[in-house]
C-alpha cells in the first residue's frame, strides 16, 4: 500500500496566485485616471461648487410645470410623426438594402457595396446626420424624418441582413423546385423565416427612433427635442422636468405596447 | 375512405384578428402621421440641389484647421469617453449586483435598482449633458458625467443579465467553506463574469466614443465645441476637417474593439 500515503509536502503553490498583468493593468489605469484629470482639468473644487448648483436646479425643477401643455403636445404629436414615417420608411428601404446585402443571395459584387452603405450610415452619430439634413432642407420635421431614416438603415438593415444569412436554405430550394420566381422565392420562403425576428427588430428600432427623435430637435430637426433645448435656454427649468417626464413616459408606454406586440407575432 | 373535411389553418381566428389590429393601427398612425406631418414640399425637392451645395462648399477639406484646434479636441473626445466608462462602473457594477437575483435576493432591492437603470437609459446622452452642463457649466466635467450617467443603465442591465446566467456550484462550495463575502465575490462571481464583464465595456467605450463626439453642440466638451463653432461661422471646410477626424476616431475605436475581443476570447 506504499502508494496510497500522500506525501506530506509543506510549501503548496498559491492556488490564487497574483498575476503581473493584473498588476501592470491596475497600475495603467491609475496612471491613466492621473494623466486624464490632468489633461482636462478636472477639479474637486468644480465638483463640489456643482453639487450646491445641483440642489438649486432640482428645487427649480420641482414640481414639474404643465401650463403650456399645448406646446408640449404639440412637440410629442410632431417627435411621434417622425418616428413613425422614419421607422415605416426605414425599415422598406432596409428590407431591400438587407437582400441586396446578403452574402447568401447575393453576388459579391452587389453585397459588398451595400454592406459598405450600412456601414457608413451606422457611422455617424445621428445628431450629426440632423446637421447635415438642416442645413440640406432647412429646420422641421423632414430633416428629422431623413436623419431617423438614415439611422434606422444603418441598424436595421445590418440585423436583417445578419438573419437572412442564417436561414435553412431547403425551404428556398423546395419553393425554388416549384418554378416560382425570384421575388415569390422571397416571400414564401425567405420572409416567413425570418418573420418573427423582423417584428422585433422593428419594434425595438421604433423604440430607437422614439427616442431620438425627441432629441434631434436640439439641433433644429423638428420634435419635442426643440421645445426642450428652448425650454432650457430660458432656465424654464419646471417645464424641463415636465418634458422629460413625458418623454419618459412615453417610452414605458411604448416599452408596454411593443410586448403586447411581441406577443401577437 | 371517409375524407377529412377539416381544412387545415396556419393561424387560429384569434390570431389573425389580433395581427390584422396591429397592422390596422400601425397604417393608420402611418395616414395620418404622412397626413399631419408639417412639410414644405419645396424643401424636399430642393434637397439634392442644397446637398451638392453643401458638399461644394465643404470641399477642399482645410486640413490646415486640424493641428490648430482639432486634434486637441478629438484627443478630449476620446478622453471623455473613455473617464465616462470608468466612472459608469463605480455605479453600475453595485446597481448591477443589487439587481442580480441570485446576488442579492431581494425583490424590493431589484425594483430600488431597475429604477434607476430604466431612468439612466431612457434619457438621452444629449439631455444628460443639457442636465451637467446647467449643474457644472460648460466644459469637460458635465460631458463626462452626461457619458457615465447613460451608460449606467446599460451596463447595469447587461452585467446583472451576465451574474444570473453564471454557474452557482463555485459560489456554493466556496460559501460551504465560511469564506466571507468578499471572497465569494472575487474567486466565485468574478472568474464567471470576467469575459462578459469586459466585452460589454468595450461595447459600451465604443457606443461612448461616438456619443461623446456630439456632446461639445450643448456645450460638454470635446470634439462637438469646435464642430459647433465653425457651423456657427460657415466655415464649412473646417466642419468637413472635424467631420472627417470623428469618423477616423469612430473607424478607429472599432478596430480596437474587434482586436482586443478576438485577443481575449
């Protein structure tokens, strides 16, 4: 039974042992932290000085002031107007970018170009495409719909695209074998696959561009996001909080009606 | 053979009634958003005209502007960004654990966390900053906290969803042996977490790299302030100058993102 005794050994490895790129990590991202508050010039002070103005704000910003709900209204009907035409817009003209895109339909020659439009609608921010689309057509509601548009492309189509490369190709061959043309290809056996991963895509874009587009308004493109800007220009600081908290609202609306959605699909 | 007169149906009556609601309303907030919607037709077809203008003006781009200001600004930008991030993490990686079911069994302490999570995401990194800027004033401070308060909740949301997904057998032998919290946390959860935990703060940095691009046109510093300028002035060849920096910095952030990934998994 010699080999059954254990030996007794004394110095047991570590079996958390430190590692020296735990340690070179921690000391470069002190020395980072150090270096950045440095180069910005952050201050305590500043933050402190901050925290009093904090207080002074909230006080203003409570309670929230609904008199002018006509203009508050009126800025939600028009962000709900650009998201609705930009989501219906953007997500046909995705469906069609999204096929010419797939690499599985696809000759090289055209999903590439396509993939390369995605991708450069996907990068800009898109405040800085509602720039480019005011000073192009002017303040309002269109720049916001063309900038809701291009963003939406840019994600949208990216996700779709994705899903048509994943597809069972034995449905394509099956309608295929049936002499169906290529757009009957698409509908009876593409589109059914990939349905249901649409509508949420769809819903959670339009979830997106409700968003936005109560934001793009900062730079003129129409919606509640001007109303906001102005607001906050004039110090009206309790018609903020009222605005925020509508636009808060609505997205817990939208966030409850979107899985009634889901649901159906 | 008694033929079967049942016909067979894809979907129940309750299901095509509930479908044909939704596209019912769905075509509906489309006429009349199309027909509420306040656009100058003239605007539109006068769009690729104003376009080309605009191009025409932007080109040849300065690239003189670039050491002058830009490239100060960019380097601001990208250190926005990223103190952003590491400032998100001292509140969300707690508001994470709070919101974990199987860190901290609490259903109060997840409502008391989802709070604040839903609250951080459904305002916008614009009206954060509009909110530091009124608190901070103008400059580096109110944009770092515009990126770290919006990051909070999809950190928060992402990591929680990481921790309940992780194996409990470690965490239970580690717990049987009396080790303290602490210790359950680091050698338990961490080792679990740690992929996840980094790939959705690199997802986040590069998500922050773009917003932070716009944060300068209400004032929170960075890249933004001298974009926001030279439109003020209709210096439109400088615009393209910062507009070409912010899409190499966003190419750029990209790449790093996708190597450091593929180095890590």
């Amino acid at each position: 039974m010699a080999g059954l005794t254990p030996k007794q050994s004394t110095n047991h490895p570590n079996p958390f042992p430190q590692s020296k790129w735990r340690i070179a990590s921690w000391i470069l991202l002190v020395g980072y932290l150090v270096y950045s508050v440095n180069a910005m010039g952050l201050s305590w002070q500043r933050f402190t000085d901050g925290l009093g103005h904090a207080g002074t704000l909230l006080d203003r910003m409570f309670p929230p002031n609904f008199s002018r709900w006509e203009l508050l209204l009126g800025g939600l009907v028009e962000s709900l107007q650009i998201a609705v035409i930009a989501s219906v817009v953007g997500i046909l003209l995705s469906l069609f970018i999204a096929l010419l895109a797939a690499r599985n339909f696809m000759p090289i020659w055209i999903s590439v170009p396509a993939r390369a439009f995605i991708a450069l609608c996907r990068s800009f921010h898109p405040v800085i495409i509602a720039i480019l689309f005011v000073k192009s057509v002017g303040f309002g509601a269109l720049a916001g719909i063309l900038t809701l548009i291009i963003a939406t492309i840019g994600f949208i189509a990216k996700l779709f695209a994705e899903a048509i490369e994943e597809i069972s190709f034995k449905q394509v061959e099956a309608i295929q074998a049936t002499g169906a043309s290529f757009i009957k290809v698409i509908l009876f056996s593409v589109i059914p696959q990939v349905f249901s991963r649409f509508i949420g895509f769809a819903t959670y874009q339009f979830d997106s561009n409700l968003r936005n587009s109560t934001m793009i308004g900062i730079v003129g493109a129409g919606g509640l996001g001007g109303t906001l800007f102005s607001a906050f220009q004039r110090f009206d600081y309790d018609f903020v909080a009222a605005i925020l908290i509508t636009i808060i609202a609505l997205i817990l609306f939208w966030e409850f009606l979107s899985t009634l959605v889901r649901r159906v699909f | 053979m008694q033929q079967s007169d049942q016909h067979w149906q894809r979907f129940s009556v309750k299901q095509k009634l509930s479908r044909f609601t939704v596209y019912l309303l769905f075509v509906m907030a489309l006429v009349v958003s199309m027909r509420s919607v306040e656009i100058i037709p003239e605007f539109f077809f006068d769009a690729p005209e104003q376009m080309m203008d605009l191009l025409n003006r932007m080109w040849p781009i300065d690239i003189a502007f670039y050491p002058l200001t830009v490239h100060a600004a960019i380097i601001e930008t990208l250190n926005i960004a990223t103190l952003g991030t590491l400032v998100t993490l001292i509140f969300s990686i707690p508001l994470a654990l709070i919101n974990a079911s199987n860190v901290v069994a609490s259903p109060w302490a997840h409502w008391f966390a989802r709070f604040f999570l839903v609250s951080s995401r459904s305002v916008n990194s614009l009206v954060w900053a509009l909110l530091f800027v009124a608190i901070f004033g103008p400059g580096v401070l109110a944009g770092v906290l515009a990126i770290a308060f919006r990051s909070i909740g999809f950190v928060g949301k992402l990591l929680a969803e990481a921790l309940e997904e992780i194996d409990m057998g470690t965490v239970e032998a580690l717990r049987a042996t009396g080790a303290p919290w602490g210790a359950v946390m680091l050698k338990g959860y961490w080792p679990q977490v740690k992929p996840a935990f980094f790939s959705i703060v690199l997802f986040r940095w590069d998500i922050n790299v773009r917003e932070s691009a716009v944060l300068g046109l209400v004032g929170a510093g960075g890249i933004g302030v001298v974009l926001n300028d030279s439109m003020n002035l209709f210096q439109w060849q400088q615009v393209a100058t910062s507009l070409l920096a912010i899409f190499a910095v966003v190419i750029m952030a990209e790449i790093v993102v996708v190597k450091i990934r593929q180095k890590m998994i």
